[in-house]
C-alpha cells in the first residue's frame, strides 16, 4: 500500500476510535455538540477509510496521474470554472431582472452541483482523446 | 511523425504495463504515445527512450 492512502487509512480508523471513545465514557452526558462531534468523526473515518481502501483497490502501485492526466485535469478545472462563471453572471442578471428569483441556498447548490457535473464530464470526454492543445 | 515504441517493446518483450510502470505513467499514456495521439514531453521522451535501450530520435521519427 502508498504511504498516502497508509495516511488516510489511518486518520479515518482514528477518527474511528475517538468517536467509540467519545460513545463509551461520554455517554452519560450526551449533549448535542458530543453527539455532533460523533457524528462528524463517524463520517469522517468513513470518508478516509473509503479514499485510502477505495484508491489501493483502484490504482494498486500504479501511478495515479502522470503529465497527460495532469494536463487533461487542469483543462477540466478551467473549462468548469468559466461554465460556473457564466451560470454566476446568468443568474445574477435573471435576478436583477426580476426574472428569475433563488434563495442563496439555491444559488449555492445549483452553482455546486453544475461545477462538479462540468468537470466530470470534461474529464470523462478529454480522456478518450489522446492529448490536448 | 512515425513512433517505433511498439517495435522496441516488442524486441525487449515488454507489454505497454511493464513499460508505464517503468517510465512511471499510465498505461493509457504509453497506448496513445504509440498511437502518435499524444506528444510527449522531453522529459518523458527520454524517459522511454532510456527504458527501451534506444535514443529519441530512433523512437520518435520526424517526417518532413
């Protein structure tokens, strides 16, 4: 196993054991920020031990990226940027037009959710293409 | 630009896996590089041209 996914393995089991820790002697005085803290710590250990386990299974000893990945992610990134800008400024003026209202938890997710599609979807299209200009 | 990689590989018997893991890219990257798909760095270039015993200019062929 690489020394980086060794790390995220290790921080989620440790995490882990706080939030067993934390539910064993805490567990008499379970105000809502212990249990909070346990939930957090619960999630987070999930999250590492899944990205450590999960990128072994995946990439084994094989590199994860290279120079034409590097390329190809730094493209994705900015072609998701420049979407998420204009969608920004669409959204701005739909609503300094009256045209369209959203509240900012809306405006928020909707922004998050267009950058992440935009980048998996670039990533996945400039992938089948050998290399990039 | 004509790409001999395959060639070279063959002579040594390595598979475009035993290659990747020598040069320390991905095997995608070594089947569009012998596809002339993706231009290398030259430091990739030299990288290659070392693990297949050879030079860049015997690997990588420029045609006017």
């Amino acid at each position: 196993m690489k020394k980086e996914y060794k790390y995220y393995t290790g921080i989620g089991v440790a995490a882990f054991l706080v939030a067993i820790t934390l539910q064993i002697f805490w567990s008499g005085i379970d105000t809502i920020w212990v249990s909070r803290i346990k939930s957090f710590l619960t999630t987070a250990g999930i999250v590492f031990i899944a990205l450590g386990v999960g990128r072994h299974m995946i990439y084994k000893e094989k590199p994860e990226e290279d120079e034409r990945t590097k390329k190809i992610s730094a493209l994705t990134l900015s072609y998701s940027w420049i979407v998420t800008f204009v969608l920004v400024s669409v959204l701005l003026l739909l609503d300094k037009w009256d045209i369209f209202k959203m509240t900012v938890m809306q405006a928020l997710g909707l922004t998050m959710f267009v950058m992440i599609v935009v980048a998996i979807v670039a990533e996945l299209y400039l992938k089948r293409k050998g290399d990039i200009e | 630009m004509k790409i001999k990689i395959k060639e070279f590989r063959a002579k040594y018997n390595l598979t475009q896996e035993d290659l990747a893991k020598k040069v320390g890219v991905r095997r995608e990257t070594i089947v569009f590089l012998e596809k002339g798909k993706y231009n290398p760095s030259l430091n990739l270039a030299y990288k290659v041209s070392k693990a297949l015993k050879t030079t860049i200019d015997e690997l990588f062929i420029f045609e006017d």
